[in-house]
C-alpha cells in the first residue's frame, strides 16, 4: 500500500480554519478589525496578566469581556480573542460553542429569560414567557429560540434550570434574578427596567 493515499492525522491545534468554514451563517464583513471601546484593549491585557503560565487560560475571560462589551460573541470576536492569544480561531469557536453562556448571535438590551425546566414549567413558566412576548412586542422565537423585538430593546427566551424551584417561575431580566414571578410582577418589573 503506498504512503500517497493514507490520510495523515494532523493535530488540529495546528490548523487554520476560518470562522466562515467553521461558524455557519457568518457575516461577510466579519474580517473587518472590530472597532473598539477605549479601554478594552488595555482591560484585555490586564485579564492575561492574571494568567502568567499560559496565555490560553485567559480564553473564557476574554470571551466574557467581549459579550459583555459587545452583547455577544461575533465571528470577528473570535478572530480577535484567537490573535489576541496566539490562537487559532477554531480554538476559540470550541469553546464559544460548547458554553451556553456565551451568545452567537445578538440580543435585546434587556434581555428576559424564561425558566422552562419542570418546577417553572408546572408553575406557569410557558404563560409567563408568552406574556413577556406579548408585553415586549417580540415574534415567535428564531432558530436560536430568541424572540427580539424590531426595535432590538428586548429579547425574550427560554432557558434551562435557573435553581429556584420552589420559587417558581423564576426569571432573570440582564443579570438580575427574580422568584415568584406573576403576570402583574412582570408589568412592575418592565416598567422597572424601561
């Protein structure tokens, strides 16, 4: 058997994939150098600061700057996060894709999460959710199971056990977290944060 048609095992740390091959739906313009926030780059290098053996342990860190910034993690997020580190980006996009927490794609200002795990579910958690749709103006949810508003101000959507059960429904709106949540709660609560 010759050596000429044996597929060789390459290790894949080694590769270069672009986001477009690797990030389905890419946008075309995401090779354009994001512009950034004065005094992003510097908190960026303060973050790997704090990981002196290995810049790759500052990954996770700057993913949450970036979403934090940014409202999401971006293909050109992935780029620069990768060429910030010494990475390729597909070593980034694993870990984007593997975490729940980070978001690929863009959400409302205020974003409303519904509990729909069993306590929630019984406790009225679908109801809750349709009536934050119905309140905030959003559509059906799209294929990342969002529901954004047209003028971008809200995103409604479900999300897995927030740990409350015997508070139910739970919600978080942004990164506050609310238990016992009624239809006439959640009018106080979106005129709390319009």
């Amino acid at each position: 058997m010759s050596d000429t048609n044996v597929n060789r095992v390459v290790n894949p740390g080694t590769q270069t994939v672009s986001p477009e091959k690797a990030y389905p739906g890419a946008d075309d313009g995401h090779h354009a150098p994001p512009v950034l926030p004065k005094g992003f780059e510097a908190q960026a290098d303060e973050l790997i600061t704090h990981y002196p053996v290995s810049k790759r342990s500052a990954t996770m860190p700057l993913l949450h700057l970036w979403q934090e910034t940014f409202g999401y993690i971006s293909p050109a997020g992935i780029d620069w996060v990768a060429a910030k580190l010494s990475l390729q980006p597909i070593n980034i996009l694993e870990l984007v894709t593997f975490y729940p927490m980070f978001r690929q794609h863009p959400a409302g200002k205020i974003q409303i999460k519904v509990c729909r795990t069993l306590s929630c579910a019984l406790g009225g958690g679908y109801a809750l959710c349709d009536y934050f749709r119905e309140k905030c103006k959003v559509g059906e949810p799209d294929e990342h199971g969002l529901a954004l508003s047209t003028d971008g101000k809200y995103s409604v959507e479900f999300v897995e056990c927030l740990a409350a059960c015997g508070t139910a429904p739970v919600i978080m709106i942004n990164d506050d977290f609310y238990e016992n949540v009624t239809h006439p709660r959640a009018d106080e609560l979106l005129r709390q944060y319009s």
